[in-house]
C-alpha cells in the first residue's frame, strides 16, 4: 500500500505565506492617504509656521 502523503505542513504553509503577502499589502495602503497633496502642502506649511514661532521664542537661529 502506498502510505498517504501528510499535507498539514503544506496547508500551514500556505496559510503563513497568505498571511505575509496579507500584512504587505496592508502596509502599502496604510501610506496612500499621505500621498502629496493639497492636504499635504497645507499641514506642512503650519508645521512650518508653528516651528518658526517656535524657533523664535527661543531665539534659536539657523
């Protein structure tokens, strides 16, 4: 008699390696809404203006 080939390790395989392509394909979207944009350019400029002020009050110069 043929012995049965045991395909345990095989479905845990695959199942670790969806779970690995799941969590890189969560990772790249996690970033999408940062892409440049009006958004974007308007929270740098009050992070610029709040550094600035910042900067002054403490008389730090670059």
């Amino acid at each position: 008699m043929a012995e049965e080939k045991d395909n345990s390790t095989l479905y845990i395989g695959g199942i670790i390696l969806i779970a690995v392509v799941g969590v890189f394909i969560l990772k790249g979207r996690e970033t999408e809404h940062l892409q440049s944009g009006a958004s974007t350019a308007s929270t740098q400029a009050a992070f610029d203006a709040a550094d600035a002020k910042r900067r002054a009050q403490k008389n730090v110069f670059e």
